[in-house]
C-alpha cells in the first residue's frame, strides 16, 4: 500500500487542513486520492501521530478531529537545508548551492540570515548586493516574517545554476508538495550492467 511510514506521514500532514479533519473525513479524501486505508487502521494511525507530539488530537463530538501541530511543520529553509547537505559534503559548496536555489527561487538578492535558516555555515560564491537589491530582499523577507537587522547583509550568487542545482529544486518541490508517492524508485547502474 504505501512505500514507507514516512511516506504515509507525510500524505496525513499534507492533507490535513490546519482546524483538522476526523477521522472519516480523512478515510474519505485518502480514498479520494487512491489510498485506501480501514477507519480503525487509520484512527490508531493517527493516534500514534498524536502521542509521538505530531498531531493534534481534539474531541469534538461525537468525532475526535485530528490537525497537525504547527511547530512540526519544515519551512522551505529546513527542507532547502536537508536537501543540500546529500548533495555535497563541501561546506562551501553546499552554500553556493542554496543560494543559487533561493535566488532563482525568490527572485532576488538573499539574506544572510536565510541562508543561516538553512542550517548552512558556509561561504557561497556571492557578491553583496547593492543598496537596492538589499531593500528590496530585506522587505520581502521581513514581510515573510524573517526578523531582518540593519547590519544584515544580502548576497547574489556569482556561480551558475548547475544539474546539481535542478535536482536540489526537484527534490524540494517533491518534499514540500507531498509529492513522493508519485516519484518512481530508480536503481542505481552499476559498471557491470553498464
């Protein structure tokens, strides 16, 4: 049925709504979507999620409604950080990569700060951004809700997007949209089948 726990997990986090769903509303849109799961199954799923601190369980009678706790949730610089570090064991270069990533995936300079959300220390091939280009990325970001300080510098990547630099978007629009039950497992060549 499913490839993995985690695979589950994660079709149960990204179709819960944030007031949450019951138990046959979930039954009901995981059936919508092709995944066929008995009640009493999914309910001791679901229960387990709540007593492992990742869900949340509310009665409201005469159904218990389920709803993911916000806390858990990854932002986009959690994933992005994740995804960079199998991609490269250079510090530097898995810097260089996320702020590739950002820039073409904002549009615009990248704050320092971000790339730190990102869990990354290293030093990316960047130049600092003009005044403007800096305004512009400190607004942006502090509407986001990132916390931007005067002496918060932004950077422009000065490499070029690589294949590299794709697969990381591939996997981050795969992570972040749910999308793993539709990617197909691939085998790795060895020399020999060459």
């Amino acid at each position: 049925m499913f490839g993995s726990d985690k695979e589950l997990k994660s079709l149960i986090l990204d179709s819960l709504p944030e007031d949450g769903l019951s138990i046959s509303a979930l039954s009901r849109l995981l059936n919508e979507k092709g995944f066929k799961m008995h009640r009493l199954e999914l309910s001791g799923y679901l229960k387990a999620l709540s007593d492992m601190g990742i869900l949340r369980e509310r009665d409201i009678k005469p159904s218990k409604v389920f709803s993911p706790l916000q806390s858990k949730r990854k932002s986009i610089y959690d994933f992005l950080g994740e995804i960079v570090r199998q991609e490269d064991e250079d510090e530097d270069k898995r810097a260089s990569m996320a702020l590739l990533v950002m820039n073409k995936l904002f549009r615009r300079a990248v704050m320092d700060r971000e790339l730190r959300m990102c869990g990354l220390m290293g030093s990316p091939a960047s130049r600092r951004a003009t005044d403007k280009e800096r305004a512009d990325a400190a607004a942006v970001a502090s509407k986001a809700g990132i916390k931007v300080g005067g002496s918060d510098i932004a950077i422009v990547p000065t490499g070029n997007f690589s294949p590299a630099c794709n697969r990381v978007v591939a996997d981050l629009l795969i992570e972040m949209a749910g999308l793993k039950l539709l990617v197909a497992e691939t085998k790795q060549k060895t020399l020999e089948e060459g």
